[in-house]
C-alpha cells in the first residue's frame, strides 16, 4: 500500500513509520504545521507541532530512508479547532481539542489530501487497533490499557477508519516502543511525550481564554440562586472545580463546593456539594458511529466520558433527537462539551457530544 505517515515529531509516529516501512509499504512521512507562529519552541514536555518537532520528524524520516514533507494546515486548524475551543468556551461549555483536531484536521483533512494524492491509507502513532467484523472494519482498544487512545479516535467514521493504519495497537507497553526507537537509531527515543493543549504550550488556558473571550464580572451562586461569591470571567470555569473559588460565604455544612454549573448567558457559575456533581443521564444530539451502527435503538454498552477515565456499565438509546445514556452507577462532575464514547467489549461502538446532563442529587437534598 500507499501509505502517508503523519509524523509529530514524537517517538511514537516515527515508530509507526518505521513499522509501516517494515512491512514493505510505499511511505511518505508528513509533518503538520499547525500554527503560524514559527518561532515557538517546546518547553519541556509542554505543547506540539513545533519547530522542534518538524525537525524531529525531518531526522526520523531521513533515518528511515523515506521522501518527507511539511504541509501548512495551520489556517484549518485556527478555524475548525482553534475558534471551535474559544467558542465552546463562551457557549459555558468544556470542549475537547484533541477530539476536535483528530476528526477536522488529522482524519479528515489530512485524510481527504492523502487519498487525492493517490494514497491508500494514513498511519499515525496512536495506540488503538483494527479489527475486521461482520460490519467491516472496527475500531477497539489497544493491548495497552495504560496507553489506550482509542477514546480520542471515537470521532472515526467507518470511512476514515478504511483508509487508517495503527501499527502501534498491539505493543505490550510504550516502554518497548522507546526500546524499539533506540534500536533503530532513531533520535526521539527519549523525547518526552507532549502534554496540555498543544496552542497553549505554558498551560494557562485561563489566561489565554480571558485574552480570547475576555473578562467580565459575574457572580457565583448555590443550587438556590443564593449570591456566595464573585468572578472575573465565567470561561475561566469547568464543571468539577473546587479550586479558585474565592467565596466569599461559607456553605452552611462547612464542606467545599464545587463547579456544578457554568451559564454564558448571565455570567453566571453555579456551586454546590460534591455530592452534586453525581450525573444519572446524559445526552446528546451531535453523535457519530465508528464503524457499523448498532441493530437496536436500546442496548448495552460501556460508556467513557474522558480519555483516562473508568468505563461505565451503561444502557443508552438513539432516536432522531440523538444519544441518550443511562449509567450503572453516577458518573462523577461531567460538563456540557465532554465527549461520551460507547464501547462494547473492547469496540469504539461510536461518540457524542454531551449536551445535557441530569443530576442524581436534587436541588433540596
């Protein structure tokens, strides 16, 4: 096969090039400059898709003996992730960049540019497997629970996973993977895996949000519409924080309170007990299937509302107005904006974005 070997400049694409080398495909590595800001370097295991990393990618590929190439995507990604993540924000919501960049820019993008040109599949260095089914290809979990990205790679219909390749699915741990880049003499063995959001390299998304959106005073109030507090910015505020509050009345308990709520629309963020944070339904009408959708409008299936996460025994059904998932047991402090993907076994079943959420614990508890 033709195969186009996206190239991050990490240790695990250049693997996974490598691999795709190995067993005897035609490959071309490709590195995408996502950010017209040139001159940006890493910082330690902060950010991606870099100078640094372009340079990374460029020696791998010439160790492996393979054409490379640096493809400017950089006006997509500031408006298909980008915009999407600052927007989300000031809709009071949690987005997922990751999940965005993997199905607007690395399998659909980069996909689409792929197969004009004539190639058969894209290889990247995500830990996730394919498996043949009844229903055509599937998308399951890698071997290594710890390393699992298949919940970034839900967004993945049926047609792009036909034309992607894993090579990495089934390695026992990411230990082996830096064993295995030693060996081959590749220069990134070592290198620090990214973490944060890769256009926020310091990591103060707060601050970069409030240059983005703004900041405007607001006030923070309990379950009952009770003013216990102020802020500067309700964007600055997730589901689940406890930290940073500054409030200024205590909860009658003494207990800590929580972010259980943020509202764009009057600025206004909503705290309560810990307890509250419980969620018994979520729903969505934005969803998508990995592969064959399922045979019946109800039926069970796992579901994982963040990449690390625990998967949930769950039942969940579909009609026109979209996804809806009933948990085992509460799922703990989810935010409108996560992404919910369904599993089956070890299969992605498919992803939504969360909507709706309904607390188990009422108001007057």
């Amino acid at each position: 096969m033709r195969i186009l070997a996206a190239m991050s400049g990490g240790v695990d694409s250049a693997v996974a090039a490598a691999r795709a080398v190995d067993a005897g495909h035609d490959v071309v590595g490709v590195h995408l400059a996502l950010s017209r800001a040139g001159g940006t370097l890493r910082t330690g295991s902060r950010g991606c898709c870099t100078i640094e990393d372009a340079m990374d990618a460029r020696r791998a590929a010439d160790r492996l003996g393979i054409p490379f190439y640096v493809w400017d995507f950089s006006e997509r990604f500031r408006d298909d992730v980008i915009d999407d993540f600052i927007a989300e924000y000031r809709a009071g919501r949690t987005p997922n960049p990751c999940m965005r960049c993997n199905e607007k820019i690395k399998f659909a993008a980069l996909l689409e540019r792929a197969i004009e040109l004539g190639f058969d599949a894209v290889c990247t260095g995500h830990y996730a497997t394919l498996v043949g089914g009844p229903g055509g290809l599937e998308l399951h979990r890698a071997s290594d629970n710890a390393k699992d990205q298949s919940y970034v790679l839900g967004v993945l219909t049926a047609e792009q996973l036909a034309h992607t390749y894993f090579p990495l699915g089934s390695t026992p741990s990411k230990a082996l993977v830096r064993v295995e880049a030693e060996e081959r003499g590749l220069s990134v063995a070592q290198k620090p895996d990214s973490h944060d959001i890769c256009f926020i390299p310091d990591g103060d998304t707060r601050g970069w949000l409030a240059e983005k959106v703004g900041s405007e005073t607001g006030e923070i109030v309990d379950r009952t519409g009770t003013v216990v507090g102020s802020h500067e910015g309700a964007h600055a505020y997730t589901v689940g924080q406890r930290r940073g509050l500054k409030l200024g009345v205590p909860a009658a308990d003494g207990k800590p309170r929580f972010v259980l709520e943020v509202r764009p629309v009057s600025n206004t963020v909503v705290v309560g007990p810990k307890e509250a944070l419980a969620t018994r339904e979520i729903s969505g009408e934005h969803f998508s299937w990995a592969g064959a959708a399922p045979t019946e409008t109800t039926f069970d299936c796992d579901v994982q509302i963040r990449a690390h996460a625990e998967p949930v025994q769950a039942v969940a059904s579909v009609d026109d107005s979209g996804v809806r998932v009933v948990p085992s047991v509460p799922l703990d402090g989810v935010a409108p904006g996560q992404t919910a993907v369904l599993y089956v076994g070890t299969r992605v079943l498919g992803q939504f974005t969360i909507d709706r959420t309904v607390s188990a614990v009422p108001v007057d508890a």
